[in-house]
C-alpha cells in the first residue's frame, strides 16, 4: 500500500492549487481525479479565457448559511495574491468589467500554471482514477480504496467540486462521502443559472430572444432584498445574462422578480413632457428609447396602438406604459438546471468544519474545499477566489499540522 501525507480528490481549480500549496510546504501529496482530462470546467470558463479572479472580491460577494464562514480564508489569501502568482508566471491578464480579471489569451495558461504549482511541489497525479471508499483508520489518517490501488494517508481533502455541467465529469461524490462520514448537507441547487417560465406565460415574450440590454434586476425586500445592475437577455425559454444569472442564486422558489428595463430613463415622465414638442407616432417616440422589439412588445402588451399620434395619448396610458417598463414584475417556473448553472448553492454546511483550517469538525484530518463547501460567489470570478483562498487556507493548516505532529512524535 503506497503512503502519501495529503491525498487531495478532485482536480479543479481548489484540487489542484491546494495540491501544490501542500507539497512546496513538504508534504508528500497525491492527487487523484476520476475524470481523463484535467481541469475542464477552468478550460471552459470565461468563454475559455478563464475569469480567474475579481479585484474587489471580499465576504460580502459570497452565500453561505453561515455569511461569516468564508471571511478568515478570503482575508488571507486574497485576489491580490493570486494576481501576483499569475503575473510571476507570465500571463496577461485584462479587466473586463466591475474587477473582473481574464487571461488575454488562453484558460489553459492558469491550468498550466496550476500543474507547475504542482511540479514545483512534487506532487504525483493519478488520472484517471476513481475513489471507491474512503476509511478513518481508528489510530488516525486514512485509507482509500482507488482504481490505482489501495492507499493511505495522513489527510484527506475533499476538492470534488458542485453538480453543475454533468457532462464534463461533474458527480455528487463529495456530498455522498461527507453524508457517509456524518456531516450536514445543505441542499444543494442550482446557481448563477438562467431562468424559465411555462409555455403560456412566455409566449407575448419570446419574440424577444437574443436581445440583450442593461437593467435593473432585484428580489425580496426589506433587509433581503437584493439588486443587480447588469445584463440581461431574452431567450426562447426565459431570462439570462449577467443580471438574471446573480439574481438566480438568491431567489427562492416561486418568489418574483423586480426588472426595471430602463433604468437609466423615467419613462413615465419623458414620455409625457415629450407630448408637447414631439410629432412622432408613439411607437416611434418609445422606439427612439427602447430597442425596437422591446418597444413593439411593451406597446402591444399595454393595449396601445403603436401608430397613434404621441400628442393625442392620455397622459395616464403614457405613465401607465413608462412604469410597466420600469415595473415589470413577473415570477419563474424554474431554471435550466445543472446543465446550465454555473455554480453550485449549498454543499457541505461550514458547520461543521473550521472556517480557519477547513478540516471536519466530526472527523480529524478530513477537509473540505471549494465548490464543495457551503460558500456560492457572485458571477464574475469570485468562486474562483474562493476556491484559491480556501484551497491556501486547507494547504497552510496541513502543513503546521504535520509539523506539529512530527514535533511532538
């Protein structure tokens, strides 16, 4: 039976920078992966130039049942650090949009740099390789039963990731171990993922699809009211874009969804100043503000006759379509699933591990990292961050750990 210190499972994004970190901290790691090509859910992010990071990334871009969880390791190991580590090894990088950052070229370059990391740690990877079982030894560490053969080790981390695009090696293998081994689940469900509405409902809609335009989207209200200013797209299904994917992850089943489809305008007031001076038809007049097909589909909406002159509309129809504009409100049936979904919401609950060190509260030598834990980033490279800086944190304790342990033996 070979002997590892660190066995890391899954070899993503938080899989393979904490193999790295553990083993240039001295640990003799192996990481294993069930799926024969590594890292693809970095290869295809970012429209596979790989939003790596956000600028302004910090605890409050972040879900979890437990807000404060994500707070030590974030702190400690920040989107500033994992700039540097991406400048030392050559990448160009630019910002997109809101702190967004982006290789110039390619995703593979962060997946190269990822397994130099690992190289530069010697760190031996087993791909492909499936895990059957997992045993805590009762005298302490681990044995596990791999398509590679039967190892053992001191510590296990858990790296597996979410559920979302099971067609690229995406498994529940992580929540079934940590259910097993007895900690709570959050359920899990889909995140940052487009929304969908019935058949009826989406039908005066769905001439609409492919058009894409800024707005103000918002769920909730009082002190759980969230807002986003994005954009948005219509498809033949529903809703998606920016706005609708970070609104996705907050909003409850069958609860509705606030879109202000103008937010830069006060439609209900332009619209009726503009009767003194225009001589525009009003579907003209709402077309010179609005795209066209969206001016075409809130005038038949509200009933008006596009080819009416602007000075003969009452002013109370012109403010009831510059609010319905500004006002519209309507609720989901449900979402594109894990097929679509971006991240994953839930995981295992922070409860039950140490916002310090991710090692399990119920089992010693066990962690939990990345995608897999209770912690759901915004849109635009904050899971990302989350996966370096809990990957770093779950590196850094193994290593004092063993340290510790060698010290005292």
């Amino acid at each position: 039976m070979q002997a590892f210190d660190v066995v890391v499972v899954g070899a993503g994004a938080a899989g393979l920078f904490c193999a790295g970190q553990a083993g240039q901290r001295g640990l003799r790691v192996l990481l294993v992966d069930h799926a024969s090509r590594l890292a693809e859910k970095i290869r295809i992010s970012g429209g596979g130039r790989c939003n790596f990071t956000n600028r302004d990334a910090g605890p409050a871009n972040f879900l979890s049942d437990n807000p404060a969880f994500c707070r030590s390791a974030l702190a400690r190991y920040t989107s500033q650090d994992f700039i540097k580590l991406v400048q030392r090894h050559g990448i160009a990088f630019h910002e997109k949009h809101k702190g967004q950052l982006f290789c110039d070229d390619s995703s593979e370059q962060i997946i190269q740099m990822l397994l130099k990391e690992c190289e530069a740690g010697d760190v031996t990877r087993w791909q492909p390789c499936t895990v059957a079982d997992v045993r805590p030894r009762p005298e302490g560490g681990f044995e596990l039963d791999t398509s590679q053969g039967a190892v053992s080790a001191a510590r296990v981390v858990v790296a597996t990731g979410g559920l979302p695009v099971p067609k690229i090696g995406a498994t529940d293998w992580g929540l079934r171990l940590a259910t097993h081994l007895g900690h709570a689940i959050v359920e899990p469900r889909p995140a940052l993922v487009p929304l969908t509405f019935d058949a009826d409902t989406w039908a005066p809609f769905a001439a609409l699809a492919g058009l894409s335009l800024p707005v103000e989207v918002s769920c909730g209200s009082g002190k759980t009211r969230m807002r986003f200013l994005e954009d948005l797209l219509f498809t033949h299904r529903g809703l998606s874009g920016p706005a609708i994917l970070q609104i996705s992850s907050y909003r409850a089943a069958d609860q509705a969804l606030q879109i202000n489809l103008a937010p830069e305008l006060r439609l209900d007031q332009e619209l009726v100043e503009a009767k003194g001076s225009s001589r525009r038809q009003l579907g003209n007049e709402l077309a010179a503000r609005l795209a066209q097909r969206l001016a075409s589909a809130w005038l038949e909406r509200a009933r008006l006759e596009p080819s009416r002159p602007l000075a003969e509309c009452r002013d109370a129809d012109l403010q009831r379509l510059g609010r319905s504009v500004h006002e519209w409100q309507l609720t989901p049936s449900g979402d594109e699933g894990w097929r679509k979904a971006e991240v994953m919401r839930g995981g295992v609950s922070t409860r039950d591990l140490s916002s310090q060190t991710m090692e399990s509260r119920r089992v010693p030598g066990l962690y939990f990292i990345g995608e897999v834990v209770d912690v759901t980033g915004w849109l635009g490279g904050y899971n990302f961050q989350w996966a370096w800086a809990s990957a770093v944190a779950c590196a850094t304790a193994m290593a004092t750990a063993a340290a510790e342990a060698s010290a005292g033996a």
